[in-house]
C-alpha cells in the first residue's frame, strides 16, 4: 500500500475576494509551528548517506531518490501557490527535474573553471542537494501555500489491478529472459486493459484516482518492454547508455569525449549520471527502471489535459488510445532522452493551458519547459518549433486574410515565446554543443528532394501507416545487393574479396518470421481462418482506427460549431499545427527516415489524443443505439491488436519483444549472455595477439555488441557476402546463427536474408562455436 | 441492488477494499503460496519470475593462435589445442571428438574422443594428437551432444 499525497478539500476553493484597503485587517492566527530542525537533521542524514556511498540494497535507492527528486518535489507541491486544479505534483516534478539537469549542468562548467576535473563527484552534487533542499524546507517555513495532507489511497478496483498489472508485468520480463513462456506477460497486457475498462465503465472519478490507475496502467506496458534482457536492450538505448557511461565514468560530461548529438542531450549524460550518483545504480536497470518512472507522468498529463479540453471520459479514451499506439510500448522504452523531452512538452502543453494562471506566467512555465525540451533532446525540439511556427503562420495568415483581430491570446503561439525557444535552440545545439550539423544535414537533403536535386529516402513506416504501394523486401534487397556487388567487383578481381558464386551475390529476402499458431490459434485454422491475417488485420484496423478517429476529431473542430469548450482560441490553431506538422514529418523526404513517422504520430498524439477521442465519440454517436457497444468494442480491439495481445493469443503473425523471445526486435536488440561472453573472447583474442584487422559482422549484432566490444576495430561493411574478404575475422550472430538469415539496412528498412553459412564454414576457420555465436577467421 | 448497479458500484473509485479485507486476502494467500512452496514445481517457477537463472551454454575455442598450430604437422601427427567451458545446466561430463578428415573424401578420417568434467564457467584446456593424411585436410572438434563445432582447414604437410 503506498501513501497517496492530495491536497485537501479546502484547498480547491476559489480564492476569497481582495479585502477592501479600509478594512481593518485582523491578523489570522498562526497554527503552533512545528520544529523544522528534525526535518532537516533527517534530510541532512540522508544526503550523508548519498555521499558515503553506503550500498544497502533498496534502502540505498529509496534514499537517493528522496533527496534527489521526492523532497523537492514535494516542497515546491506544498510552497508554491501553484493554482493548479490537477496538474500542481506534475509541475512541481518537471521542475525538479529541469532543477537537476540545470544544477548538473551549471557544476559541469563552473567546477572545471576553479581546477576540478571531475566536477559531477558525489561531493558536489551532495552539497548541491543539500543546500537546495535545505533553502526548500526552510523557505516559508511551515507555511504551505497548498498544504499536502497524507493519507492513505482508497484501494480501488482499478488501482488494485493497476497494482496486479505492474507486478505481473514484470514477472512476465523476467520469466521471458529466463527462457519461459510469454503467458505471464500476456496476462500483465490484459490486466492494463482490464484497468482501463474499469476506468471507462465508471460513471465518475476524480483526476487524483484516475491518474493513479492510468499511470500504473503506463508503468506495467513500459517496464513489460524495458526490463525485457539481463543487458541494456533495444534500439538508440544502446546508443544513450554509451553516452551516459562517457559521462558518468569520467564524472563530468563534455561534447569532445563523443562529438555527437547524442551527447548533447543531457537527459541521458547529465541527468543519469546524477541519478546514478545519488541512488548507486549505475547499470542497466537506471535505463530500464529508474529512467522509465518519469516517462510514466507522460499518459497521466495527456489524460489531465485532455480532461480540461473535452471532459473525463474523452480523456480516458484518448490515453487508451495514446498507450496502444504501437510506439507506447514497443520503441518508448528505448528512447530514455524522448521519453524526458516528451515529459517537458506534456508540461509545456499543460501550463498553456492552465486557466487560472496569468497569461504571462503561463508563457514563462512553457518557456521553462521548452527549456526542458531542448536540454533533453534535439529532435523533439525541432519538431516542437516546426509545429509553433505552423500555429503561428496560421494565425498570422486567418488575421491577415479576415482583417480583423482574431480573438486569441497566444501563449504557446506567442511570437516572443517562439523566438526565445528558438534562440535558446540555436544557442544550445551550436556554440554551446556543436550538435546542430545532422539536423542541417537532413534539412539539406529534405530541401534537395523535394527540389529534386537529390534522391532521398522515405521511410518504410509510412508505406505502413498509411498502406500505400510497398516495395517488396527482394526488391529492396535485389537492387542493395546489385549495388554492392558493382561496388566490390574490384576487390574480387584483385582476390582481396572472395570469389563468390551469383546466388551468393544475390541473397533470397526472408520473410518477417512470425510466432505458430496457437491452440487457439490453430482451432481458428481448423475453420478456416489464417489467424496471422487476422492479427495482420486486426492491427491495420486497429491503426486505421486511429487515423480515422483522428480525422473526425479534425472535422469536427473544422467544422462543428459546437466544438469542445476546451479547443477554442489558440488550441485550435495548435491542433491543426500539431497535424500540420505531421504532415510535414511524413511526407518531407528524409525527414520521415532521420524521425521516424511513427514517433512523430506519437508525439503528435499527446496533444491529440483527445480529439481522437473526439472523433471516436463522434463516430460512434452516428451508430446511435449500438453507440456503446462500438465504442467499447472498437477501443478493446484497438488495444488487443496493437499491443500485441491478440497476435501472442492467436500466434502466425510477428511477435512482440514484450510478449515473446522472437521476432524482429528480439533478433536485433536482445543480448544474450552467450554473445556477450563471444564478445568477450573476441577482444581478449584481439587484445593478446595485437589483431588490427576489422572484425566483421552484420550492422545490428555489431550495434548490439558494442559495449563490449569498445576495443575491437569492427566493420558493418564487410560481412553481407560480397563483401566478405579473403582474410579477416567475421562474428557471426545469434539470429543468424539460429534461424540462418541475416539483416541488412536497405533504403529506409531492414531486409532479412539466407545468409551462405555453408561458404563461411568453406572459406574461414571457425575458431569460436557457443552455439549462439560463431566466430571465424 | 440489481446486478448492474452492483457491478457499477464494484468499478466506482469511492468503492474502498478495506484494509482489513485486504490484509485477509493476502494472509490467505501467503498460506496458499507457503502449501504450493513444497512443491520443487512450485519453486522453480517462482524462481523463474523473480529472479535471474543463468544461461546454458558450451564453449568450443581455440585459445591464442592454436588454430594455426593445429595444422602442424610433425613427425605425420597434429597436436590438436583447444579450450571448452560449460556454463548453467551444459556444466557436467561432456563428451567431444576430434577428427581428422583428409580434404575432398569422407573416407580415412582418424577420430579420438572422449569426455571432460567441466565445472560451470571454468575453462578447461584439452589437447588431442592425431595423424594426419599427406593431402589437405580438415580439423574438426565437436561436442557429441550439441551442435558446437571447431573447424580449421590445414594445407597438409606444407602447412
């Protein structure tokens, strides 16, 4: 049972009118006041605690996080006069948050400047807190402007089963990494769908109830993805572990260790090295646990925003909808500096909103979570300012074209809040971090493909999303493999290269694999039906869904006189912004592929989510009677479909890394301990004998590999077989291994292959064999 | 009630599972999981969802440049180096072979086995000599029940 911390009754009270300056003021009585002296002994003992480094499991995380992020948070809940009806707990942990990344940051660069060369030491940090937290405590002594009263929460079903959902959630990702079956797993996904039922089948419910059901809803679908491995697993992760490792080894982040604009995003240096530093976890779990809990507020303020746009229920669904968006839990959990940036953008969003705020002050918050934003990672930040600027021209271009003044007062569309963020931007990602060149790039290519000076990519997701003419994995693979067999025809010629028979030069495209069918499964198949085309059908309905409730929502706030209250003025021109700048991502040339569609469609559903709910109401209200049982039913499917529930029920369609030990993302991101300890010997072997040749292997098991082969030169470019050299040493993978195909990336997608295993074994001597991993040489 | 305002008033927030309920639910369930806990089924499953086991794997390699010496030939003989490590359940007696197999044609090929006790994660160094043929031919080492499998191709006795 956890303590729930509310604000009292009284405290939602409007304020008492001005008193008249005539009237004599009667003083009010002070409550006695308690010692604050034992409060800040306790404080003081903990943050000694952080600072002798004291390994007493969980006693040691709770501890580190008390002083880091629950003390803060909850004197800035308590002391300052927030005004916020739902949303105070949220704000008050977003600046605890923008807090440690700025104190981190501002340690970072002055310490250096006085001699010390590792300026994020415990010491400091400890001092910092200290200090901080102390100033916190005694500011206003024990006057809470919005008093916390403690109390305990009332268990409620959906609570309850909020609570089962994480729990299961977990044991289902650990019973899949110790080679178990997927039924737990399965079970945890029901559960967070059984929560949400419950929360759409209530009548009413209080923002405090629901949020807590939601967010334990969001926890058990994240940490089903994220605890998946004993290793850091998935996809840009690796990459931020990397950079976080840079930082938190040397205790002081710098742009020159790794000049890349990973690097520049503090949210994974700066950010996990503190958190690393006060809660002495400083392996795999910070990413898969400690870094997903902030990410966890992110549903909980789309549903508190989307409660004040168009009402509970409509809230609701649109976070059903925001959860079972594929992303949620398949690639969120992978993206640490995405899930931060998103949380200062949900905040940015909130606080524009926020009616009982002055306007000013509502244009500081967001500034101050732009700020957020753009310390925590670049891509949101751009997307971000592109979807500002859309708003902005198309309220500049309506006031123009009506000429007259359109009655908005721009918060987030205000000109002087875009330039600050932009500035600010600009400031950040080039003289402070030299990070900005990618984004040039792609701007570059954008700009030469839609002039058509340059050929550029276009994601494949979109081929998905949007279910237009796909280009087949042969012929994506055919024209890969053409183009690398003219590139290395010389080498051949010189025998640098192995000859190569043709059909070794042109490699057959393996299918996607797919999970068998279940009993279930089979039993469908027994009457006939594919239950891979169903699952395959249910998911595109599922998405198609979504993109369809969405466009109601739109035409209904185009349209509709009587729109939500809460879409008038400038959250109008910001929803349309917001599909504008979809637009833009999808159909940009490169910009869809350096992105990703997927992610921008998730990024656009957190100020969205709630007009697809808009529409899905909508859409439903025109079935008039059977309105209920659509919804419920096209929301359940929706949710079964795309997180994966009902291909692990049915089997023959792709399973999911949260529900299955196969499939792509298994194949790709999952490090098993066999390959780590081949990786091991590898660079013992190279460390011995002083090897200086590229050890070869397949893109993703090099990218999977390489914290533990940060030693060992290694290439991607000499393993697909008309690259494979006369001498040289080739790893080969797990998948590859296993199932006998590779992967490759082609233009904007990865296609799977047969790999020539038998030439390998024919041409090189296999030095290492563990049975998950071979080695040759 | 009817039965759907009883269900509507089990899903309602205000609906409070008292403490006391609660704390009874999860007695009885402790007494149930203390019942199952004698069951080595029972155990071995909640050890699979609470905690880490390790991974079973066997290692074949050839340590340092051994591959290279396993084409030496001397006096008609190769003294065939490599390593083995067992890891989780492949720990235990192990049976493997060494064969050579002269290039080109399945027949003369000359074959030692054996079995080795390894501990779980200890490298065990193993080292089998065998008379090779005047032609080309192929050293292979292999565990006789996995799929683990050493090979280097040798030039015979230019090698």
């Amino acid at each position: 049972m956890t303590l729930l911390l509310d604000r009292p009754e009284v405290a939602r009270r409007p304020a008492p009118p001005p008193v008249p300056a005539e009237t004599p003021v009667t003083r009010p009585r002070h409550r006695r006041r308690r010692p604050l002296a034992y409060p800040v002994a306790l404080l003081l003992v903990a943050e000694a605690f952080v600072l002798a480094d004291l390994d007493v499991p969980v006693v040691r995380v709770l501890v580190g996080l008390a002083v880091l992020v629950a003390v803060p948070t909850w004197q800035l809940a308590a002391k300052v006069a927030w005004r916020s009806d739902d949303a105070r707990w949220c704000y008050a942990f977003g600046l605890t948050l923008l807090g440690v990344m700025v104190a981190g940051l501002g340690l970072n660069t002055v310490l250096p400047l006085v001699g010390v060369e590792r300026p994020l030491a415990p010491l400091g940090l400890v001092i910092v807190s200290a200090t901080v937290n102390t100033a916190l405590m005694l500011w206003r002594g024990q006057q809470e402007a919005e008093p916390v009263v403690v109390r305990w929460p009332a268990l409620d079903l959906a609570t309850l089963l909020g609570i089962l959902a994480v729990l299961v959630a977990v044991g289902g990702a650990v019973r899949l990494n110790n080679g178990a079956g997927g039924g737990m797993a399965v079970i945890g996904l029901v559960l967070v769908g059984g929560v949400f039922a419950v929360l759409l089948l209530r009548t009413a419910g209080t923002p405090g109830g629901d949020a807590r059901a939601v967010g334990l809803a969001a926890l058990a679908l994240l940490l089903a993805t994220s605890l998946r491995g004993w290793y850091v697993t998935g996809h840009d992760v690796q990459k931020e572990y990397f950079v976080f490792r840079l930082a938190h080894d040397a205790l002081h982040w710098r742009m020159e260790a790794f000049q890349d604009a990973y690097n520049a995003c503090l949210s994974i240096t700066v950010l996990p090295s503190v958190l690393a530093t006060f809660t002495g976890v400083d392996g795999p779990g910070l990413f898969k646990v400690l870094l997903q809990l902030p990410f966890v507020l992110v549903p909980v303020m789309v549903y508190l925003l989307g409660r004040r746009l168009a009402g509970r229920r409509r809230a609701l669904l649109g976070v059903v909808f925001f959860v079972s968006f594929p992303t949620f839990s398949n690639d969120m959990p992978f993206l640490v500096r995405q899930e931060v940036a998103f949380l200062f953008l949900t905040l940015v969003v909130l606080a524009a909103t926020e009616r009982n705020w002055d306007p000013r002050w509502r244009r500081t918050a967001a500034g101050l979570g732009g700020v957020g934003v753009i310390l925590s990672h670049y891509a949101t930040t751009y997307v971000l300012l592109l979807t500002l600027g859309i708003g902005l021209a198309g309220l500049l271009a309506v006031r123009l074209v009506r000429r007259r003044a359109v009655v908005v007062r721009p918060i987030l569309l205000s000109p002087l809040l875009i330039g600050v963020l932009a500035v600010a931007t600009w400031t950040w990602v080039n003289p402070i971090t030299s990070s900005g060149g990618h984004a040039g790039q792609v701007i570059l290519q954008t700009w030469q493909g839609l002039t058509g000076a340059a050929e550029t990519q276009v994601s494949t997701d979109l081929e998905h999303v949007f279910s237009f003419g796909q280009v087949s994995d042969q012929e994506r693979l055919d024209e890969y493999a053409a183009d690398v067999a003219a590139a290395t025809d010389e080498g051949r010629e010189t025998g640098y290269l192995l000859p190569l028979p043709d059909d070794a030069l042109a490699p057959e495209a393996v299918p996607d694999p797919v999970a068998p069918p279940t009993p279930l499964g089979r039993a469908l198949e027994a009457v006939g039906v594919d239950p891979g085309a169903l699952v395959g059908d249910l998911r595109g309905a599922g998405a198609r869904m979504i993109q369809l409730f969405l466009l109601v929502g739109l035409a209904v706030l185009l349209l509709r006189r009587r729109r939500p209250a809460g879409y008038e003025g400038e959250m109008w021109f910001l929803s349309l912004a917001v599909f504008g700048a979809l637009g833009v991502q999808a159909l940009a040339p490169g910009i869809s592929v350096e992105y990703g569609i997927l992610r921008a469609f998730q990024q656009s559903l957190l100020f969205l989510a709630p007009l697809v709910a808009v529409g899905c109401v909508v859409a439903a209200g025109l079935l008039r009677r059977a309105a209920t049982v659509a919804v419920a039913g096209s929301v359940a499917v929706c949710y079964l479909a795309l997180v994966g529930v009902a291909g692990a029920l049915l089997g023959g369609a792709p399973p999911k890394l949260a529900l299955a030990s196969e499939g792509d993302y298994h194949d790709i991101y999952y490090v098993r301990p066999a390959e780590v300890a081949a990786a091991a010997w590898v660079a013992r072997e190279y460390g011995q004998q002083g090897i200086t040749t590229d050890l070869a292997s397949d893109p993703y098991t090099l990218a999977r590999l390489f914290p533990f082969l940060r030693d060992v030169p290694t290439t991607p470019d000499a393993f697909f077989p008309a690259q494979l050299r006369h001498n040289g040493w080739v790893l080969v993978g797990s998948s590859t291994v296993e199932h006998g195909y590779a992967m490759t990336p082609t233009e904007g997608d990865r296609v799977r292959y047969e790999y020539p295993l038998d030439l390998l074994g024919t041409s090189f001597d296999r030095v290492y064999d563990n049975g998950d991993v071979e080695v040759y040489r | 009630m009817s039965a759907r305002r009883r269900t509507l008033s089990l899903l309602d927030e205000r609906r409070d599972f008292s403490v006391h309920a609660v704390v009874g639910l999860l007695v009885l369930a402790g007494m149930l999981a203390g019942l199952a806990w004698q069951s080595e089924g029972v155990r071995h499953q909640v050890a699979l969802t609470m905690s880490r086991q390790p991974e079973s794997f066997l290692v074949l390699d050839f340590p340092g440049i051994d591959a290279e010496r396993s084409c030496a030939v001397q006096e008609g003989f190769v003294a065939v180096r490599f390593s083995a490590v067992a890891h989780g359940d492949r720990a235990g007696s192990v049976g493997y072979q060494v064969e050579v197999r002269p290039e080109g044609t399945a027949r003369n090929v000359t074959r030692v086995a054996g079995t080795v006790q390894l501990a779980d994660g200890r490298p065990v160094v193993l080292e089998k000599r065998l008379p090779v043929p005047e032609t080309a031919f192929d050293v292979a080492v292999s565990v006789l029940d996995g799929t683990e499998e050493l090979l280097v191709h040798c030039q015979g006795e230019l090698s």
